[in-house]
C-alpha cells in the first residue's frame, strides 16, 4: 500500500504533531489543579523531561500517546503500512528509551505514573491518580 500523501507533504504533517502541552496532557494537569495538587511541568533536568512533575510527593506523570509510545493491546497503537521497517525501528527506540527514562528516574528515587492517551479519552486515569491520592491523603483540597 502506497501513502496517499507526498514524502514533503507527509512530513509537514508529521512535523505539526506536537509533544508538550497536548489535550491530554492539559486535561490531567487540570485534574490535578482541580484537586488542590501543585506541580511543574516538562523538567528539563530530570531524564525524560517528564509532563507533570509533583515534587513534594517525589513522583512524575508522563503522559504518552499510544501510538507513539506503543500502549500494548491498544486500537490506538496500531503501525502505518507504508515504510513498515522504518515504523518498527521507530518504535522500538520509543519503547526503549522509555524504558531506560524509567528505570534512572526510579532509581532516583521518583515514583513514575503513565497515563495512556486512550486512559483520557475513557476517563479512567482518574484511578492512577486516585490511588496517588490515597497515599497522600493529606493533599487533597475540597
């Protein structure tokens, strides 16, 4: 199967994908506001530069697009049919790199959340960061 548009034209497309400040990103950070949680965003100095950082609880909340961090058993994280070799070592970096960001963060001590773009469309990632709350009941704000 051949794309339907240019190399050009599929780049440009590809180039206004954005990677901060997405609609799911501002809908979970809005979540936390609304629940009296104050945090950062995109730390530069932290591996990864994670999407939302609460550093008084010590714990990091990347939000990933499941198609681009590959969310297992998702409809979303499905695999273009054109350039198939280039795609699979695309993602196969992600994965990889996601996997070591975790692993230094957590060895820094941080507690690491993801939250899965499909999680936000549901309107279930509210459970991750329920539980985030149950560990600090202390933080909630009515």
């Amino acid at each position: 199967m051949t794309d339907t548009f240019s190399k050009k034209q599929r780049s440009e497309i590809m180039a206004r994908v954005k990677s901060r400040d997405t609609a799911p990103e501002r809908q979970v950070r809005s979540w936390l506001h609304k629940k009296g949680y104050r945090f950062r965003i995109h730390r530069k100095d932290l591996p990864g530069s994670p999407d939302i950082i609460l550093p008084k609880y010590k714990t990091l909340i990347f939000v990933h697009g499941c198609f681009w961090h590959r969310h297992t058993g998702c409809k979303r994280a499905t695999t273009p049919l054109t350039n198939k070799e280039y795609w699979d070592n695309k993602f196969e970096k992600n994965i990889k790199r996601d996997r070591k960001i975790i692993e230094t963060l957590e060895r820094m001590g941080w507690t690491v959340i993801i939250i899965w773009e499909c999680e936000i469309k549901a309107n279930s990632f509210t459970n991750k960061l329920i539980d985030l709350i149950s560990v600090h009941p202390e933080s909630i704000t009515y």
